[in-house]
C-alpha cells in the first residue's frame, strides 16, 4: 500500500499519521521526492483502512499495490534510483556508464593491459571475473582470491572501480575491496547469498535469471532492497530460448517494461546475451538507444587465447570503436529523443 502525501504536509501531521500506522505492524518507508512525498507500507495491510487514511489532512491519496514486489517497485518510490559507485561515478537518473574487461582475471599483465584501454576508450569501471561459475568442473574455475588481488591492482593502476561475481555468502571479506558485488544469473535466487548482500552496502550488479520472468528477477532484486541495502544495478544478459544462432536471446523489452515497473537502473550485457563478438557493438548500440543505463562488455586483450569466453569478446581496438558509437547514440537519445 502507499500513502501520498499533500505537498508541503506539515511534518507534524505526517508524524501523527506514522504514530497511527505504528500499531499495524508493517515496515515504513518514506521517500521524499520533488512533487511528491510517499510512505510506503510493507507487510499485511488488510487490516489497514483507506478511508480511515484519508481523514488525516496530510494524506492526498492511499492506492494498494498488486505486486508482489514493494521496495523495488516504482509506485513506491516514483524517482529513479541514481547509484554511486565511486566519487562521480554513478548510474541512472539519465547517467549512464560502460562497464567492460575481461570475462576472467587471468595474469596481472592481462587485467592491468586491458583496464588501462579500456578506459582510454571511455569506460567508467574494470570488470573481470574471479570466482568463475562454470557449466563443466574441468573448464577454468578462476583465480579465485588471487583474481580478486589482481583487480586491485588494477584498480591501483587505473583507478577504476571493480565490478566481480561473487558465488558464495562465504566469500564476502574477501570483497572488500570490490566497488560493485556482482550476482550471476546462475544465482540470482541463491536467496540466502542475496539476504548477505542485502546486509552490506557495496552496490550490486544483479544480473537476471537464465530462464526467469522480470517479475521473479525484481523479487530477487526485492530480497536484496528489503534487508537495507538499496544499491541495486539490475542486468539484463539475455534468456534461454529456442534459437540456438545466439548464446542467448537478448530480452531487449524488459528495459522498457522494468523503466515502467521499478526505480532501479538497467543495464544490458551484449556479451553474455549473443556470444558472438561481431553481434555485441549492434546491441549495444540498440541498448543505448532504447533507454538502458548502461552496458557491461567483455574485452580482451588476446581473445583467441582468452582462458573463457574468448568468441564474445571484443579487443581493444573493436571496443574502441564500439565505444565511440555507443556514444553517438548516448549523445542522439539525449538530446535529440528527449
Ligand atoms: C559473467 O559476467 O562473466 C557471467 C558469468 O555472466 P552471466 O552470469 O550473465 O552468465
Ligand atoms: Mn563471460
């Protein structure tokens, strides 16, 4: 349920009013925008009821939510979510930003060659995988802590955040150091590793589920926001379909129907979602253009060598070129489609 608030409710009838709800056992959440202040309530509001609601004088209006999803859902807070991931670094609300490196940490020489290009060409954050989710236990499993160091070399030569998958609950000191918690979409409901992430404040990349619906991929997103933390980036990385000429199939509606349906910024991953490296600068393009907050693409230095993911992955040079298209777009949605 939400309550909308007149504007400029003077605070102490907006007190009185929290007072009442106070006996009903729900979670409270107020979010103060710039036409619009809303509590919203959390739990069993069957008991609550509207028209008494809408005697207090501070109440404007009382709807009910038919989603099973709350916090991360848009009637509960009508302005966009904006991230910050580092100092000036921040996604949604119209700011958009490329993630990009390596499918997999693999030496020091790799990540450190390939951050220092991709960022020449534009990109705002290093991602690079440590703890690698396989489908066969004989393919390369990462370097696990010892790619977490090597990020943060990185990071140290560059000065770019780090974007990294975590697999377990368990690992978490060891992400210290890490910007942005990255969820895997084999995990997306490994629900007790997303009530741990929920716990901490780093942000998270939640990417979406091989075979789930955006409704199940926003309760993941609602495990996450309803322990405390609100820092939630969500990943669309492409489906399990029929065809089999992609990797995946990249679900490019699911940008405008969760921009409809939630607060939290978008990104697309062109990488994952085809597998094909000569698809990945068209649907990134197409990304931009149609209202994503940013893009996460897999770049390598030596991609026919790379230890995983090598026919997705762009080289520098493509992805400087891709990037430079990227922008064009960025620049034509935002002024020209606005
Ligand atoms: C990755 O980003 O390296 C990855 C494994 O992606 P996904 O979880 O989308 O398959
Ligand atoms: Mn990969």
């Amino acid at each position: 349920m939400v309550i909308i608030l007149k504007e400029n409710a003077p605070a102490v009838e907006v007190q009185a009013l929290e007072q009442y709800l106070e006996a009903f056992d729900l979670q409270i959440k107020e979010t103060v925008g710039e036409h619009m202040s809303i509590l919203g309530l959390i739990g069993d509001t069957t008991a609550v009821d509207i028209d008494t609601l809408l005697t207090f004088p501070c109440v404007e209006d009382v709807r009910r939510i038919q989603e099973p999803y709350k916090a991360v859902n848009k009637k509960f807070h009508p302005e966009p979510t904006v991230v910050e991931v580092a100092p000036g670094i921040k996604i949604g609300g119209g700011n958009f930003q490329v993630i990009a490196g390596p499918c997999s940490v693999e030496t020091e020489e790799q990540i450190i060659e390939v951050a220092e290009d991709v960022k020449k060409s534009g990109a705002t954050m290093l991602r690079g995988g440590a703890f690698k989710p396989r489908t066969s236990p004989y393919s390369f499993q990462g370097l696990r802590a010892n790619g977490l160091e090597l990020l943060e070399e990185a990071k140290k030569a560059t000065g770019m955040p780090i974007v990294t998958e975590i697999m377990s609950a368990a690992h978490l000191p060891l992400f210290k150091n890490v910007d942005v918690i990255q969820v895997g979409a084999r995990n997306m409901q490994n629900f007790e590793l997303l009530k741990a992430l929920g716990k901490q404040e780093k942000p998270i990349l939640l990417k979406r589920g091989l075979a789930n619906t955006i409704e199940e991929w926003l309760m993941s997103a609602e495990y996450i926001m309803s322990e405390g933390n609100p820092n939630i980036i969500l990943c669309e990385r492409g489906i399990r379909t029929f065809e089999t000429a992609t990797r995946n199939t990249l679900d490019l509606s699911a940008i405008p129907v969760l921009k409809e349906k939630t607060h939290l910024p978008v990104i697309v991953d062109p990488s994952h979602a085809t597998g094909v490296r000569q698809y990945v600068e068209p649907l990134a393009i197409a990304a931009a253009a149609i209202g994503a907050d940013g893009l996460i693409i897999e770049v390598h230095n030596d991609p026919q060598k790379a230890l995983c993911d090598g026919a997705q992955s762009l080289t520098p040079e493509q992805f400087d070129n891709t990037m430079k298209k990227i922008k064009k777009m960025r620049n034509f949605v935002t002024t020209e489609l606005n």
